[in-house]
C-alpha cells in the first residue's frame, strides 16, 4: 500500500513539475517581448505554456481509468486542437494601423510557446527547453543585428505643416536627397489652413529612423511628426 501512494505521489509530482518546466520557458519567451514593450508579456507567454502543458497532461494521463482491450485513445487529437485554438488568441495581438500591420512576431510568439508547452506537457524537457532557447536566440539576434543583414525597412509617417503649395515638393526633395522611395503618399486639408501627409516609406539598408526624424526635423514648417 505504501509502494503505491508513493508511486502515485511521485507521478503528480512529476506532472506538475511539467507544468512549472512550461510555465518558466513561457515566461522567458514573455519577458523578451515585454522588455520590448509588445503587447503580450510575461503572464500571458506564462498562461499559454501552462495552458497548453496542462492539456496535454489531462489527454496523455487524464483518461487511464476508461481504457480497456476495446477503447483506443489519441492524445494527439487534443494537441491539435490547441495549435488551432491558440491562433484566436495570436489574431487579438495583431492589429493593423494605417496600413503598417504590428504585432506579427509577438503572435509567433504566443503560438510557438503553445507548442513548448505541449512539448513539455508530454514529457519532452529537453525539447521543449531547447526551443525556448532557440526561440530567445533569434528574437534576441535579429533585433539586435537586423541592420547587419542589410535588409531595407518601411516607415509610415504623419506630417503635419501649413498649407503649402511649395511644401509637398520640399518635402519630396529631402527624401529623394536620402534615397528614400515612396510608396504611398496621401494628403488631406485640416482646418486653420493645415495640411496633414500620411507617407509610407522604403528606407535605404541600414537607414536609422531617427535619422529620417531628424532630417525631416529640419524643415521649420514642419509642425508635427508621428511615426
């Protein structure tokens, strides 16, 4: 009788030792996006780890007292089941302003942190760890080298200025000058005799866009500039 209760706690321990392993690879995945201000953080990555680890434990070992010679189980369909509902979740991050779509990455993110807590939740430490891991590696790598890749970026910015029939042409000039395209180019008339500009941008590989700011900073007619 001892043998048993001590074969049993050992086994709950264990399972929810699985749900503490995913809960600290959510939140290392979480704590990357948060210390970058993204709109899912720690407690979410964290949730979703948990989430997903603890339904795979129910499906693995949740249903051992209906087995019998004539009752067949597949955990599998429960794991699908939650890389298909977690992309509701990853649809509520992504948002879409002015024509720049954000939050992409951090959707990634939140469904990729679903599969390490299916990993882990299934008994799989090493994998799933080694995800994280590679997870973390990247985001941290690519955010910091991307201008090494010399991959050209896009900027959407509002202008604001006086109307002006020599403005839009000044403006053109400077961005030229940069060798920056633009994409798309749209005005519209405020009230007071204002102008606002919406541009989208194609930088130049490797152009900070401060330095866009700074440039575009320089033209004293220039009210305002959001991006």
């Amino acid at each position: 009788m001892t043998h048993v209760m001590s074969t049993f706690v050992w086994t709950q321990l264990e399972l929810i030792l699985r749900l503490v392993v995913a809960g600290v690879c959510g939140s290392l995945i979480g704590y990357e996006r948060r210390s970058r201000l993204k709109e899912a953080g720690i407690r979410t990555h964290m949730i979703v780890a948990i989430g997903a680890a603890l339904i795979m434990v129910v499906s693995k070992v949740g249903f051992a007292d209906v087995l019998a010679a004539n009752v067949v189980l597949d955990p599998s369909r429960v794991a699908a089941q939650v890389v298909s509902g977690i992309g509701f979740l990853g649809a509520g991050i992504i948002f879409m302003r002015r024509q720049v779509v954000t939050g992409l990455t951090t959707a990634a993110g939140v469904w990729t942190t679903a599969g390490v807590g299916i990993a882990v939740g299934s008994g799989l430490y090493v994998i799933g760890a080694g995800a994280t891991l590679l997870i973390l590696v990247l985001q941290m790598l690519f955010h910091r080298y991307s201008r090494w890749l010399g991959l050209p970026t896009s900027e959407h910015l509002v202008l604001d200025f006086p109307e002006d029939g020599d403005m839009i042409g000044r403006i053109h000039a400077l961005l030229a000058g940069e060798h920056i395209d633009i994409l798309g180019f749209k005005t519209e008339r405020l009230e007071s005799g204002r102008v606002q500009a919406e541009l989208q941008l194609r930088l130049p590989r490797g152009y900070p866009p401060h330095q866009l700011v700074g440039l575009l900073k320089g033209e004293a007619s220039i009210r305002s500039i959001e991006y």
